[in-house]
C-alpha cells in the first residue's frame, strides 16, 4: 500500500511537472494559471512523499 | 475553582479521517461554484479562481497554524476571541454563523440541483415549486436528524471523499487527455474576456469554492495527536482542493464537448462555459461537465450527479451541525445568550440553536426562490437587485460571510504571534520578519498581510458587485452587533473590552486535554524562562 502511495505520489509530480511545462509558452493568464495548477500538483505529491517517507511526528 | 473536569471529546479522528472531514464540507464547494464563476467572469474564470485560490492557500496556511497551536472546536470565532477580544471574536463568530445557514441553505439547493440531473420533475427552472417543496423538506429533516442526535459517520465521510477524488481525478485526467485543447483555452480567454465590474463578482464568487476550512479547526478537538496530524492534513487539503477548482475553470474554458451544446434561450450556438454559467444549469455545472468528457461520460452522467449531492448532503448537514455548535460555544464563552447552549433532556442536543439557525437559513432559501416562485416578486428582484437568481444571491451572503470571517482570522494570526510568542508552534506559515514585541522575540508573518490585503480586496468586491449580499450581509452583521450590545448590557459585561481570562492556565489545559505532553511542557518552560528575565 505504501508503494502504491509513493507511485501515485511520483506520478502526480511528474504530471505537474509536464503541465507546468507545456503551460510555461502559452500567453500570460493562461499560461500562469496552468504553472501555478502545475506548482500545487508538485507541491502536493512533495506533501505526501513526505509524509511517507519525510520524518514527521507519528500519533 | 472546582475538581470536577468538563466533559471531552473523543479523540478519535485520524489523518485519514481529518482529511475527510474537510474534505466533504470544502470538496463541495466546486461543485457549486464552478457554475457561479463561470456565469460570472466568463474566460476569465480560471483567473478569477487563482486570485481566490491563492488568497485561499494564505488563509489555510493561517488556519492550519492556529489550529495546531490551539486544538480546540470554537474554530475562527475562538482564535479571533483569543487574539483581539470578545467584540471582535463575536463579530467573526457572527459572521461565521451566517455561512454555516447559507451552507444550510446553498448546498441543500445545489444538492436538488443535482438530483434533478435523474429527476427533471426536481429542475427548478421547470418545477420551481417542487424544487422549494423539496429543498425545505431537507433543510427540515437534517434538523430534525441533528436535534435527534444522529450524525453521518467519520467512516462515512471517509468513503464519500474518497470515492468524490477518485472520481474527480478521472473526470479531470479523462477531461484533459482527451478533450482539452491549450488552444481553445487561450482562444475563450482573448475572445470572452469580460468587464472589470464581472471580473471582481467573478473572484467575489470564487471563495465560494474555497470556504469550509472551519471544518478542520472544528475537528481538531476530536483530532490524535492535531498539532502533528492537522499540518499534515491541512495542507494535503489546501492543494488537492486547490488543483481541483484550477484543473476544473481550465477545463471549462478549454473543452471539446462530446455532445453538442444546446443553443441559447434566443436560439443561438453558445460555447461550454456559457452552457454551465447559465441561470438553469449554474447549480448543477460539474455533472453537466462530466457528462461532455469523451466515453466516461456515459458513465459520469448517472453516477455524478448522485456523488454530488450526497456530498453536498453532507456539507448542508455540516452547516446545520457547525452552526448550533459555534452558537453554543459563542454562548459558553459569554458572547451569545446562554439560550443558546440550552441542551434537550432527552436528546442531549441544543436544541434552541438548532432551530433558530434551521429557521435562518429556512427564510434564506424563501427569499432566493421567491422571484422564481412569483412572477411580481421576479420584476421587483429585476427592478432593485439587477435580476440576480436565488442561487446567485445565497452565492452572494456566503463569500460577504467568509470574506468577513476571514480578514478577522488573519488579523488574529497576526495579534496571537505578538502576544502569545510563549505558545509552541509545531508549523509556523513561512516567510517571518523576526522582531521584539514587548520584550519578546516574535515573528511578524507576512503571509498573513499578503492574505489580509487579499481578502479585504475579495470583501470590497463583494460589497461593490452584489446588490443583495452588500445589504443582507452588513444588515446581518448590525442586527448581530446590536443582540451583543443588549445582551452583554443586561448581564452586566463589558461591551468593547473583554472579561478577564486566564489564558496561559487554558494554554496547559488545552495541550494536556490534546494529548500534546511534549508541547505542554515546553510550554510551561517558555513560561518559567520569559517570568524569569522578567
């Protein structure tokens, strides 16, 4: 279960990578919505990489 | 002071299920105001969501600090109490309760909206009556469900959303691999950019999307371990719930329909995000959405509608719950009058609360429908209020609500870091300015500003676009004002200042009833050291 996490967590940064950059050449609002929609895929599959393998606090 | 100890929550809610919690009452929100925003700013939708998603993130990073550092169920009304006083915390309290009866009111709506996607005898447009009838009926069995004293489960939650982000992921992954078009997207926004004047009612409207956080702050008293747990959980939300309202406007905007568009009321060919925005379908946009993605459409038409409003169920109960139980700890804390923490003998439930707060958002819902349920009160509503819909102007007093609860949480965030500096803080929202405050070292956040200067651009907007919210809101928050001024008179209590609180006694309290021993000692260490260089 844990792999299938971190695969899909991988699997969301690259796919936030891809669209930050294809949207990095479009015109400014189009393009700066799809870098930040790109920035907060990265930035959650980080979140729960880090959760999974990050040391943090456990209850 | 007595022995006797009050009575505690269960701490039971894991990571998991803090997640959910959140998640099905914020995770509702696109699915009413994706349609809102789009009638609203047009090609400029996605825009208008990322101005308000990123005053969103500000106010969820200032959420999940606060609530980490002050795991308690008051939410917003007790951190804006704590930092800046009993005024100030009933004014955000206040408003706090006007978003829980338009949460009431708005997701029981949307949520027939949605089932008349299976069932057009529901369709409001068609059968305004039935829709009201129906609409009344649910607002009236969750009350009567909360007063009873039964609750949609932890473990039920956690199903919902789980299966709610699945399907959104597939509706949005499918959506964009098979019929978003960069092109398209960049052709809608050169060629249906709208007005400054739509545009601000647009970003007004988007909050909307983002409003629910309360949840996980009100969860936090029943959270293991929240000043681990909540960052962790919080943040997972703020960007899941972020990307999904950002991939959902792009899509809108940018997407080849599998079906053809209906034409307009005046028979002429309209694009997708006109189709969504428009006044019959605004309420139900995301089923109509995924139902145009190629091949799993077919599947997303039936499934869809269902998954949303059960969804929005469970936030319009999260209203009728999150409402009674802010006006009890507003009337625990000497803010509201104690009818309000009146409990049934039997039930156990404050009953009192439930009703009046039921009843609230039960004469919110009369005055949307009533331009659709009488034809004079349509051309009066056209005549004064610009012919806004019902669903536009529930819409309306919720982002007045949030945009007013808000800006004061913020500026609690703020006064708690200069005033409370001994608290431990397990996450702190970066970027600080280090400073001494009264001869404590503090850090100024300025995310907290960036959000407050957001915000109060949200709120201005608000009070400049919406001819209904911009009178009902500060009319509601006047009439609560005035309850507060005759209240706190008849009991003898100070008006603008507050009753004396032992905060730092409540602090050791708060962290030892959280399970937080490691906190609590640092706590009192911080204490002992600051006494001693005094």
């Amino acid at each position: 279960m844990r792999a299938v996490r971190a695969v899909l967590a991988v699997a969301l940064i690259v796919v936030g990578a891809i669209i930050l950059a294809r949207m990095i050449h479009y015109p400014i609002a189009a393009g700066f919505t799809g870098i930040i929609l790109g920035l907060a895929m990265i930035g959650l599959g980080a979140v729960r990489l880090r959760a999974l393998y990050g040391r943090v606090d456990r209850p | 002071m007595s022995n006797a100890r009050k009575p505690e929550l269960r701490r039971s809610v894991t990571p998991w299920g803090s997640f959910s919690w959140g998640y099905s009452d914020v995770g509702a929100d696109i699915f009413v105001g994706l349609g809102l925003v789009l009638g609203a700013a047009a090609g400029a939708s996605n825009v208008a969501f990322l101005f308000a998603g990123i005053v969103y993130v500000c106010i969820g990073l200032t959420y999940t600090e606060l609530a980490a550092t002050y795991p308690v169920a008051g939410g917003g009304q007790y951190f804006v109490m704590r930092g800046l006083g009993d005024f100030f915390g009933f004014v955000a309290g206040w408003a706090v309760l006007l978003d829980f009866t338009i949460d009431i009111a708005l997701f029981s709506w949307s949520c027939v909206d949605y089932l008349s996607e299976l069932l057009p005898v529901l369709s409001a447009p068609v059968y305004p009556w039935v829709h009201f009838i129906v609409v009344v009926g649910l607002i009236a069995g969750l009350c009567i469900l909360n007063i009873v004293g039964v609750r949609e489960s932890t473990a039920f939650n956690g199903f919902v959303s789980a299966l709610d982000v699945v399907s959104e992921t597939a509706i949005l992954s499918l959506g964009f691999l098979f019929a978003f078009s960069p092109e398209l997207l960049v052709h809608t926004m050169q060629t249906s950019w709208p007005s400054t004047f739509e545009f601000m009612k647009g970003i007004s409207l988007a909050i909307v999307s983002f409003v629910g956080l309360e949840s996980i702050s009100q969860a936090a008293e029943e959270t293991q371990r929240p000043a681990a747990i909540i960052p962790r959980t919080s943040t997972a939300l703020i960007l899941t719930i972020l990307i999904f309202a950002l991939s959902y406007a792009n899509l809108a905007l940018g997407m080849h329909t599998w079906h053809p568009i209906p034409l307009d009321a005046h028979g002429h060919p309209q694009m997708l995000w006109q189709w969504l925005g428009n006044n019959d379908n605004n309420g139900k946009a995301v089923a109509l959405i995924a139902r145009e993605v190629p091949y799993w459409g077919a599947i997303a038409a039936f499934y869809v509608p269902v998954l949303g409003a059960i969804l929005l169920l469970i936030s319009s109960n999260s209203g009728v719950f999150g409402s009674s139980r802010i006006a009890y700890a507003m009337a625990a804390g000497g803010l509201l009058p104690s009818i309000f923490q009146r409990i049934h003998p039997r039930f156990r439930t404050p009953t009192i609360s439930l009703l009046v707060f039921t009843a609230v958002a039960l004469s919110e819902v009369t005055f949307a429908a009533l331009p659709s349920l009488d034809p004079h009160m349509a051309s009066l509503y056209a005549q004064r209020f610009n012919g806004e819909s019902g669903i536009d102007f529930l819409g309306d007093l919720y982002a007045f609500g949030a945009a007013t609860s808000y800006s004061f949480v913020f500026v609690a965030l703020v006064a708690l870091r200069l005033t409370d500096p001994l608290s431990p803080r397990k996450f702190r929202i970066p970027v600080n300015i280090p400073m001494r405050f009264r001869g404590e070292r503090v850090e100024f956040p300025v995310i907290a500003v960036i959000g407050f200067i957001g915000m109060t651009a949200i709120l201005t907007f608000t009070l400049i676009t919406h001819p209904i919210g911009r009178i009902a809101g500060p009319l509601w928050i006047a009439f609560g004002i005035a309850l507060y001024f005759v209240y706190r008179t008849r009991k003898g209590l100070p008006r603008l200042r507050s009753r004396r609180r032992d905060w730092r006694t409540e602090q050791i309290e708060i962290l030892r009833r959280a399970g937080e021993l490691e906190l609590m000692d640092e706590y009192v260490a911080n204490i002992r050291e600051s006494d001693a260089r005094r």
